[in-house]
C-alpha cells in the first residue's frame, strides 16, 4: 500500500455547555412528612457541560483492528479480527465506544460522522463508515437509512481514512445536536417525516426486556385517563421512530435508547414536552441536554429507592454507580400524575 505523510492533527475546542434548571419528581415517601407521605419535587440546578476537545485528521494509513477492552467489551465477539480489509473511497472509523448501542449509534458516531464528512468537505454518501463486525442488523440500517455506505469488520483497514478523537464522556454533548441538524441529515429527516405514520399524540416508550416497570397495574389506569399509547421502540423502523418524535405532543419515556432519535427532532415537530422515567438505579442527564439542545421541556420522574442502592449510592468508595443499571423498578402512580399534570399544563 502506498502511504503519504502525515497531515498535522487538528484539534476542535467544543465549547463548554450550559445546561437550564429542570425538576426531578421522586416517589411519596414518609422523609417529607412522617405522617403523610408526599412525593418530592426535586429542583437539578443549573450546570455546565465543561468544554473538550475534538481531534480530527486524514492521510492515508493503516487502522489497527479492533480488540476487546474496557467495559463494552463484552459487546466484541470476535478474538482473532482477519488480516487487513482495504477500502477504495474515504473511510471514518466509528467502531470505538460501542456503536452497537442504539443511542450511542444515533447520539454519537452518526453526528460525528454527518460533522467530519462537512469538515473535510465530503459527501457523507460517499464516505464508508466503519463499524464492529457484530453490529446489529437495525444499527446498519439506521446508517443505511441517510445513504452511508457501511463497512462492519474487527479487522485492520487501509486506505484514505478521516480520523476522530475524542473523550466519550463529554466531547459531543454540547455539539451534536448541530451536527444532527447540518444540511445534510436534516434533509434526509425532513423527507422521512413527510410520510406520517399515524402515530397517537400521546406516546408511553416502554421497554420488553431490562429497566422494566413491574407495577404497570398500578400505573395504566393514570396512562389510560391520559390517553397514552404504549409503544416498544424495537418494533418500529428506523424511519418509524423518527416519526414517532415528529408526531407525538407528549412523550412519557423510560430512560434508554428508545429515547435516541429525540436528537434529530425537526423544528415543526409536534412534540413540545418530555417526561423521561429514571429508574434509582440508572439517574443521568444525557438526554436532559439533548430536550434543551432540541427546545423541547423535560421534566424526570424517579422510581421508588430500593433498599440495596442507598449504600452503594452514598459510599464516597463508589466511583461510577451503575450496578443496578437494568434493574426492574416500580412507578409511584401519585409521582405519575403529578408529573403528567405538569407535562399536560405546558401544552
């Protein structure tokens, strides 16, 4: 293979973030009041998403294959990825930071790939993107639905590659939504919405398999009065989902990655107000700051505590508290009006 010099890295300041206050409403408990338990109202104060950086470069090189670490490693399969795999066109490697994650695949690589394609002045359509060779068969057509040619290997690639990096935590937060809504995925988007779905007005984004409610008996009666529909993200397309956050007015959503395509929510959308379910064991803004960075409000809701996370969740020896991540949780049906009451009266 031929090899050029290497181009000088150049590296992109994304500005530091603020993000507005918002309200959290927690389960009715006897620590208000210990006669008459009430819910509590929860005010998260401002904040700001502090400024990283971006790097970006493109010569024409050797990307080392791809190998299992960290904690998405379980989400690699493959021990021994093939020799080298080379590309004839440009080429942007997207397999770090798990691009199998659905969220991650809409929130992250996609707006990356839509930024350095319009950095490097080139055709998004014609710039493979490179994923783990176990990629999903919904994640590749996600990439497939805005005409991105896809590559799904573990292997070494050679050729004219576009290179980022970027720290996941925080280098994207505060620019993706810009990136979402470029020239070029808002036209791909703005096409798909033309075609409406029939989705209702009042949306419920449940989930089948982890992070469940298990008190739905409690908490379908308030959903029924309220006139909400429940819908499981993976039974929709891609287009689908994108539809579902045009159509809707209200969303009621457990926190996931059924939650993803809220990021390329277009400006005459229909969908004015967010209430996202957070289960104790699962508390994370992420899309918090994408509901302000698309104009949309957000108010959480917070299960009920669970005895076993108060230790873990206070010890100054936790460092990252995701244990229970996927735990099944219950709703407070008197946390669910309230919240509903103050969705409903925005709109």
């Amino acid at each position: 293979m031929t090899t050029s010099a290497r181009t000088s890295t150049e590296r992109h300041v994304i500005a530091a973030l603020p993000i507005a206050a918002n309200r959290l409403i927690g389960a009715r408990t006897f620590l208000i009041d210990r006669a008459v338990p009430d819910c509590e109202y929860i005010e998260l104060p401002s904040k700001m998403i502090a400024e990283a950086v971006l790097e970006l470069e493109r010569r024409v090189t050797c990307i080392p294959a791809v190998t299992a670490s960290g904690r998405f490693a379980k989400l690699r399969r493959r021990l021994s990825p093939p020799d080298v795999a080379s590309i004839a066109g440009p080429f942007h490697d997207c397999r770090r930071f798990s691009p199998q994650n659905w969220a991650h695949l809409l929130n992250d690589q996609l707006p990356l790939h839509f930024y350095v394609c319009e950095h490097f002045d080139l055709d998004p359509t014609k710039v493979t993107m490179l994923l783990p060779e176990n990629m999903p068969g919904y994640g590749r057509r996600a990439v497939e639905m805005f005409g991105i040619p896809v590559l799904c290997t573990d292997a070494a690639v050679e050729g004219d590659a576009l290179i980022s990096r970027y720290p996941f935590s925080s280098a994207l937060r505060g620019e993706r939504a810009e990136w979402a809504a470029a020239k070029f995925p808002r036209s791909v988007v703005e096409k798909i919405v033309q075609h409406p779905a029939g989705h209702a007005k009042h949306i419920f984004l449940s989930r089948r398999d982890t992070r469940k409610v298990s008190n739905m008996g409690d908490i379908q009666p308030i959903l029924d009065r309220y006139g909400y529909v429940t819908i499981y993200p993976e039974a929709l397309s891609a287009e689908d989902q994108l539809r579902l956050f045009h159509e809707a007015s209200h969303i009621l959503a457990i926190h996931g990655a059924g939650l993803a395509p809220l990021l390329y929510r277009q400006p005459d959308s229909a969908l004015k107000h967010l209430v996202e379910i957070l289960p104790c064991g699962h508390m994370t803004d992420n899309f918090r700051v994408i509901a302000q960075r698309v104009n949309i409000g957000w108010t959480g809701l917070r299960g009920r505590i669970k005895p076993e996370y108060v230790q873990p969740a206070q010890s100054p020896e936790t460092t990252f508290f995701n244990q229970f991540s996927l735990d099944d949780f219950e709703v407070d049906p008197v946390s669910l009006e309230a919240v509903l009451q103050i969705s409903h009266a925005i709109n």
